[in-house]
C-alpha cells in the first residue's frame, strides 16, 4: 500500500508540470499578478516545510550536528545546479540564452528525480510526513513549473512541446520514488541526509530564487499582498505540523 501512495504523490507532483495549460487564456496583468501570490505562498510552505517538518523529522534519526551538515550539503549542492546547470528559477520566462532550454530540462529532471527519491524516504518514514512532504513539493512546484513553461516557449518551443517535455521531465520523480521504494535498505539508512538534504534545498530555493523574485515587486500593494501569501504559506505547514503530530 506504500508504495501505491507514494506512486499516487509523485504522479501528482508530475502532473503540476502541467499548469501552465491554464495560463494560455490568462492576460500577462492577470498572470503575473496570481504568480506572485502563488511565489508568496510557495516561499513560506517551503520555509516552513523544512523547518517544521523535514528538520525535525531527521534529527530524530541520527544527531543535530550531522542534520545541520547534511543541510549545508543540500543547501550547496542546489547552488551549484544553478551555477552550472544554468538553471534558474525564471518565473517572468525570460532568459538571455535559447539554448537554456535544454539546461533547463537537465538541472530540473535531476531535482525531480531527488523530490521522488525524498518523497518515497518521507512515505516509508511515516505516512503523515509522506503527506506533508508531498505538499511542499507541490508548493514550490506550481511557481516552478510555470516558470518552467515561459522559459521553454521563450527558448523556442511550441506551447504544446513545451507542456509535452515539461511533463517528461515532471516524470522523472515517478523514477526517484520507484528507485527509492526499491532500494528501502539503502534509503532507509539514508532517510535523515535525504530529509536534511531536500530542506536545505527547499532554504535556498526560497531564499535565493523566490525571496528575490518577491523584493522586485514593485506596487507596494502586491508586494504585501506577497508578503502576507507567505505569512499563509507559513500558517498552512504549521497547522501540518499540528495535524501531524495527533
């Protein structure tokens, strides 16, 4: 039944890829005013997804110092995806070089692949967590992928092939949940570095591509409006944590 559910997740998380069918009768002013709510609230469920939740969780299986290690090390190795995956976060779909695309496809196929792998370690951990995890990657993801979706049409895809590919790469965390289920006695092990390691990827994915993309805003009245869909963001992982812990 396990691993039904953590099918069912990562397919869901897959199908976020998506989203961006719904932007196609949107105008840019509508568009980019949901965008930034949705970024708000992504920023605080990831926040409050790897401190609430992910942290606490992999401190109970093996010691703080290594936790904070382990987060470090997620924290690094997502910057340097960015850096040398030229893979950013562009959620206004411009980008300078067509041929990022492909870059594109890459770096977001490889974190794909690590949220099926944590999603499937979070399952096996403990059903709630499984849930919650799941739900913070959905939180990051619909921002994500619509930013994943501008950058491909942007690059030169059709907005079919855009979807289409978009949905390929989506499909890799399908195979990270399977590769974890299947290798339970290595992931099993390696549950609390994969727990720190995706919330010290969820830090910098806030911090450094999400908070930036908040502080450009330049109407006072969205920039609050953000502001308070990351307070939202925040209350939701917590009240999590409350259903979690009964």
């Amino acid at each position: 039944m396990t691993l039904v559910w953590i099918l069912t997740a990562t397919f869901i998380v897959s199908l976020i890829s998506l989203v961006g069918i719904f932007t196609l009768t949107l105008n840019k002013r509508v568009f980019d005013a949901a965008l930034v709510l949705l970024v708000g609230f992504a920023t605080g469920g990831l926040i409050g997804g790897a401190f609430l939740h992910l942290l606490p969780e992999a401190a109970e299986g093996c010691g703080s110092n290594l936790v904070f290690l382990y987060t470090l090390i997620g924290f690094t190795a997502f910057f340097l995806m960015e850096r040398y995956f030229y893979w950013r976060h562009c959620h206004d779909g411009v980008c300078e070089v067509h041929t990022f695309r492909y870059l594109n496809l890459i770096g977001d196929g490889v974190h794909n692949f690590t949220d099926g792998l944590v999603i499937a370690a979070s399952f096996m951990t403990d059903f709630k967590l499984g849930v919650v995890t799941t739900m913070a990657v959905v939180f990051h993801e619909i921002p994500q992928e619509l930013g994943d979706f501008g950058i491909l049409v942007y690059g030169g895809f059709s907005k079919a092939k855009a979807l289409l590919f978009n949905f390929i790469c989506a499909l890799f965390a399908v195979i990270g949940a399977l590769s974890g289920y299947l290798l339970y006695n290595i992931t099993r092990d390696a549950s609390p570095f994969l727990l720190s390691f995706t919330a010290g990827g969820f830090v910098y994915i806030a911090a450094s591509d999400l908070i930036p993309e908040l502080h450009k805003q330049k109407s006072a009245k969205r920039a609050n409006a953000a502001f308070l869909a990351f307070i939202l963001g925040l209350l939701f992982m917590a009240a999590a944590k409350a259903w979690y812990s009964v």
